[in-house]
C-alpha cells in the first residue's frame, strides 16, 4: 500500500470515527450495531484496514447515512 491510500484510510477512520462518537457511547456498542468485530473497528479506524463496500454499507446504515457520506 503506498502513502496515499495509506493516508485515505486514516482519513476515513477518523471520519467514522467522529460520527460514531456523536451517536453511540462506546466503540463496542458502535461495533455490535455494524455486525462487525471491536478489533476490526479499531483497525478501520487507524486507518489499517480496507474495508469492503459491504462493510461500509453496515457502518453508513449504523451511522444513519449514505455510503456516499463516507467517501
């Protein structure tokens, strides 16, 4: 992975991360909600894993938005 995608990743991370704080009280209940395991959710959010298209529809549906919204 090159510095680039390296750096969108970070980026979409810190922005879910920043919407899920606003409307959940914790990563965990935040990451139940996804249907996805806390260690991914923390991966996701430092920015060291590419998620798939389908769990990022899950998190846009979690957070109450479009996937679009994410990007």
């Amino acid at each position: 992975m090159d510095k680039s995608e390296e750096k969108y990743l970070f980026e979409l991370g810190q922005k879910i991360e920043n919407l899920y704080t606003n409307k959940f009280s914790s990563q965990n209940e935040f990451s139940k909600t996804v249907g996805c395991d806390p260690r991914t959710t923390r991966r996701i959010i430092r920015g060291e894993q590419n998620i798939s298209i389908l769990l990022m529809r899950s998190i846009a549906e979690a957070l109450e938005i479009d996937v679009k919204d994410l990007i």
